[in-house]
C-alpha cells in the first residue's frame, strides 16, 4: 500500500508539473528604480545616477538587456526625424522640425558608465535603444543590480516631452531617463521611438532631483519632503526650512508603476484638492488670463469626475494624480498627465478626464501599447465619453447636454474610415500603419466602437460587470486582447472570440438591410428576409413598428454566440432562432397580419456599427426592398 501511495503521488506531482510548465502563469517581470538627478536649468543638461535592481520573474535566462534612451530621437537623421520626413500626413507637431534642431536644441542620453552588480558590462547605442550585453546571464528567479552614469540634453519641446512649450512651461520631463524595456511571455520589447506608443516594467521608483530652487515641480509620485521644498506640497499652517542654497533636492517615490514623468517651471501655481476618500488632487499652471478661471473650477469638476470612474471603471489604487500644464497637447503618465492648458473650460476638462482615464487603461493595466494601441486609447476614449456625458447630465460643462447615446459621432467617424480606402486592421503595430489618419481612427474611434458594440452584442448588464471584473482581475498584469474577451465571455456566457477576430484582425465591414416583407404561410402571419451585405457577421436587433404605434422588439443571435444577449436596460427582447454565420440570408415568420405592420427595422438602437444604414428600415407598403 506505501509504494502504490507513493507511485500514485509521483505520478500526480509529475502530471500537474508538465501541465503547469505547458500553461505557465503570465509572469511579471519587477524593476527598483532609484536615481539622482542634478539638473543644470541653464545648460538644459543633467547628470543622472542611476540604481537599478531587476527582477527575472520569468521562466527564461537573461544574457542580454536593453533600455530605452527616448531623448535620442530628437537629432536629425533619427528614425523620428525621417519618419516625419516622408509620411505621407505626417504630426504637424513634428514635421521637419527634427531635422532643424541645432546642436544645442537636440536631445541626447549619454552612456557614461554601466556595471551589473560591480562588473562592467558592454553596450552599444543603437538609436533610441541601449543594447546591452551582460556579464553573467540572469537566471530566473534571480535579480541583479544595474549601476549607470549618464548624461542628457534636454531637447527643445517637439513631442511630448521637452524644454519651452509653445505656453511657456520650462520643463515638460517625459521620457527623461534610460528607461529598461519590458520583457515578458513574447520576449523583449525593444522598440525603437519613432513616434506613438510605450510599454513598461512595474515597479517602484525613488528620484532625487536637484535643481534652482526656484522652480516647482509637479511630478509621479509622493514628495517625501515637502517642509523642506515647499511650493504649495507643504501641510497648511506648517513652516518651510529655509533653503541654506540656490538649489533644492526634490524626493519623490512613486509605488508599483511603470514610468516616472515630472515638469518644472518657476512659474506654476500649485494647488491642492483632497477628495472625500482621502486621495489627493495636485493642480500645476501658469495662472493668467487664458488659464484663471478655467483651472480654479477645474477641481471640483475632477472629483466628480473621479467619483464617477470610481464606481463604473474600477477604484483608483494610489493616493494621488497630478494635472499638470506641459506637453503638447495632452499625454498620460502615472499618477500624472502633461496637458496644455490655456484652453475653453470644456476643452480643459475633456483633456483632462481623457488623460485621466489612461490611469485605467494603460497605467494600471498596463497594455502593451504598441500591439494594442486600440486598448488603451480606444477603450479610454469609450470611458471618456461615458464620463463626461455624466458631468454634462450634472450641469458641470458650460453649453453641453446629456445625449442617449455619447458614442454617436464615433461611429460616424468609424464609418468614414471604411470608406476611406485605407483602413488597415486593430493589429497592425501602432509605429507601422502607413498613415497617421489610419492609425488615429483605429486607436481611438475603431477602438471605442469595438467596446459600445460589444456592449450591444453582450447586452448592458454583463458588459458593465464584465469592464469592472476586467479591470480587477487584470490591474498590473499587461493583458491582450484575449485576455480581455475571455473575461467578456466568463460574465456574458458567450462565445465572443470571432468578434476579436472579425473586428480586430480584418478590415470586414458590417451591413445588413431588410430584404422583404410579405404575407406568410397563412393570412395571419408575416414572413421578413434579412439579408447580410458586408463580410462581417453579427447578431440583428430588429424593431417591428405597428400601424397603431406599438413597437415589438426581437433579437436574432450568431448560432457561433452559443446563447444569446442578456436584457441591456433599454428594451425587453424576444429572442429568435439563430442566424448562422455562413448563410447570407433569414427568414422568419412572425404571427401577426401583414396589414397591422408598418414597417421593420434592424439596429434600433444604432448600436451596431453598420456602414450602411439605408437599407435597414422598409416599409410594409413597400414589400420587397428595390435594387
């Protein structure tokens, strides 16, 4: 009995140690940032020392890293710079203003030193990437310190990050550090910066930065030593010391994320809003009169804003977030967002709850962006226009109403993308569509049709408790679109795969339209033929309007769904038999006369994104629909 307990347990440990090693959980890879920073204002130059421990979480031995140096992208002849040269509508943000940086305009990080747990390593600087060649693999499970000098020029403000905004903001310090690249389940991610998107490592960071005591720095983030800085982080009716020099050493620790920005100007008014849950709101800009009166109400509006995302996107994690005015229009970072800000109130605040968002959908979870572009600016385009629905529905923005359906106009610019003739799929890399239109319409517009469409397929109720338990079983761990449907179809109980793969891998287009209407087997029945015009499947809302004004609703499943929607709030539905995908057309026989019905509509709603809704709606009087 002893050996056949043993054999059985042996056998039990090795069957579930191969089915682990052939469906390994998604690793996460962890880095401990800790930097000092001694910033020359007057050169636009800064030394760093960086401390950098790093965490192989993952399955695999490590002989070769790579970090990013972003600022390298602001020289002539950089992949930006030729980028920009030849596309076709290139940024006209960018345009050839690379290619006219002067030797003291341009941005550069510079390699001085680089040892791994005191033994040098070897690098080579391949553009905006650091490649670099270990002295002893990483084993899993292992982590190392990596020790780095360097030195950077901070580039005239061109893209995102920079010196001299086009408002005036000193410092707008993005992308400002080597920075590691991600490594995980696909391997290293060691993409060039040509111009969209990033990816990151989670991780904590600590940043010392010294510089002219008279700038303030909004930054990720918590000051560990506001009585000593002062600018506004100091605790009311508390006293600042007194600064013994010209310069002061702003600490800043920033807890489980993955990227660092901060801004500096001797300008900036710094104020401070704390919420009802104790978290904190920081408020950095340039008071005049483009900016006076819209950034004074821009606090209370945030915390209504914040309240609302609260409850219908998932809870904040951290205990702070940061509006700061810099950039070039309007960029996410952790904690913080970089925003131009001498803009209407309504424009103010749009921008701001847009970046905002972002915490959700990209700096908590941490999408690789790149790859899915789409899931980040796309679904926080979606929870943008959701939310500031809700603060027009609270009399919060000047001139604006509520509408039914806030996703209306995304639809119409989705549908002018089809017919554009240059539409490329959701999957293309976010630095290889061939045009900045095409990509700009599949991140955001494509992207946010993709989440109100899923909601009109799944219905309202399992959409929204599917967004919350996709963001709650997903926060810190960089998940792909599969991720994100498995979740959909665990709360909806449908299959929704072909969905992603329709709608995210091709360029197929959904149109339907209303065939015929006619008497049906007997006089007391009608029969109706559905047909399928476009390459893309998908399930038919239909809306029967009587002559007496009443109107019956019906909701036709994908056969591939394997069930159908659940009630969406709006309208209570009768649901047929379902439509198989490889048949172009159906038919169905409702028991009511021909002469008591009007007319027949599919996608009342307007919820489903089809390209071409003449040939939805036809009258009974008509009977068939004319070629």
């Amino acid at each position: 009995m002893y050996f056949k307990e043993v054999f059985l347990s042996l056998f039990i440990s090795l069957f579930f140690l191969n089915f682990s090693e052939a469906q390994p959980d998604r690793w996460q890879q962890r880095v401990e940032y800790a930097m000092d920073i001694d910033f020359n204002a007057a050169a636009h130059q800064f030394r760093g020392i960086q401390k950098l421990r790093y965490f192989n979480n993952s399955p695999d031995t490590l002989d070769r890293i790579f970090y990013h140096l972003y600022f390298n992208a602001f020289q002539p002849g950089s992949m930006m710079d030729v980028r920009n040269q030849w596309l076709t509508d290139a940024d006209r943000r960018v345009g050839s203003r690379i290619s006219n940086l002067k030797p003291d305009e341009i941005g550069f990080q510079q390699v001085t030193s680089l040892e791994q747990d005191g033994t040098p390593v070897s690098y080579e600087v391949v553009g905006t990437i650091l490649e670099v060649t270990l002295a002893n693999p990483i084993l899993p499970g292992q982590d190392v310190l990596l020790e780095m000098n360097f030195n950077a020029q901070v580039p005239l403000q061109i893209r995102r990050s920079g010196r001299d905004n086009s408002e005036g903001i000193d410092y707008s310090m993005s992308q400002w550090y080597p920075k590691l690249c991600e490594y995980d389940y696909q391997g290293w991610h060691a993409n060039p910066y040509v111009g969209r998107e990033f990816y990151g490592v989670w991780g904590d960071f600590d940043v010392k930065i010294s510089i002219d005591k008279k700038y303030t720095i909004g930054a990720s983030g918590y000051l560990q030593n506001p009585q000593e800085i002062g600018h506004g982080y100091e605790a009311p009716g508390t006293s600042v010391t007194k600064a013994t020099s010209d310069r002061l050493t702003w600490h800043f620790v920033a807890p489980n994320v993955h990227d660092f920005v901060w801004a500096a100007d001797p300008d900036y008014k710094h104020t401070q809003f704390t919420r009802e849950d104790g978290m904190v709101m920081h408020f950095f800009y340039q008071e005049n009169d483009n900016t006076r009166e819209e950034w004074q109400r821009l606090p209370a509006i945030m915390d209504k804003a914040f309240g609302y995302i609260n409850v219908h996107n998932g809870k904040y994690p951290y205990k702070q977030y940061s509006f700061i005015q810099g950039g070039d229009g309007g960029m996410e970072y952790p904690m913080a967002t970089l925003i131009t800000g001498e803009r209407s109130l309504p424009s103010l605040v749009g921008v701001s709850v847009h970046e905002l968002l972002h915490s959700w959908y990209q700096m908590i979870l941490g999408t690789n962006e790149s790859l899915y572009a789409w899931m980040d600016e796309g679904f926080t385009s979606w929870a943008s226009n959701e939310t500031m629905n809700y603060l027009k529905s609270e009399g919060l923005i000047p001139g604006s109403k509520p509408v039914d359906n806030p996703h209306s106009g995304t639809y119409s610019g989705y549908i002018n993308l089809t017919r554009s003739g240059i539409e490329e799929p959701l999957t293309t890399h976010a630095d290889h569509f061939q045009t900045n239109y095409a990509y700009g319409q599949a991140a955001y517009t494509k992207g946010e049709v993709f989440l109100e469409q899923l909601k009109y397929i799944v219905g309202e109720e399992a959409f929204q408790k599917g967004m919350l338990r996709y963001f709650d079983t997903w926060k810190f761990k960089h998940p792909n679109s599969n991720d994100f449907i498995r979740i959909m179809e665990k709360v909806s109980g449908l299959e929704l795969d072909w969905y992603r793969e329709y709608f995210a891998q091709t360029t197929y287009t959904v149109d339907y339209g209303v065939e015929k209407i006619e008497e049906g087997s007997t006089k007391k029945t009608t029969r109706i033929v559905l047909k399928r015009e476009g390459l893309m499947p998908m399930p038919i809302d239909l809306e029967v309007l009587m002559d007496n004004g009443d109107k019956l609703y019906y909701t036709i499943p994908l056969q591939i769904m394997r069930g159908a929607k659940s009630a969406d709030g709006r309208i209570s539905y009768t649901t047929l038999s379902d439509w198989p995908w490889t048949n172009v057309e159906y038919e169905l026989e409702l028991p009511i006369k021909l002469k008591q019905i009007d007319s027949v509509r599919i996608n009342p709603l307007e919820r489903m994104a089809d390209v071409d809704s003449d040939n939805n709606e036809l009258k009974a009087s008509s009977k068939k629909r004319k070629k």
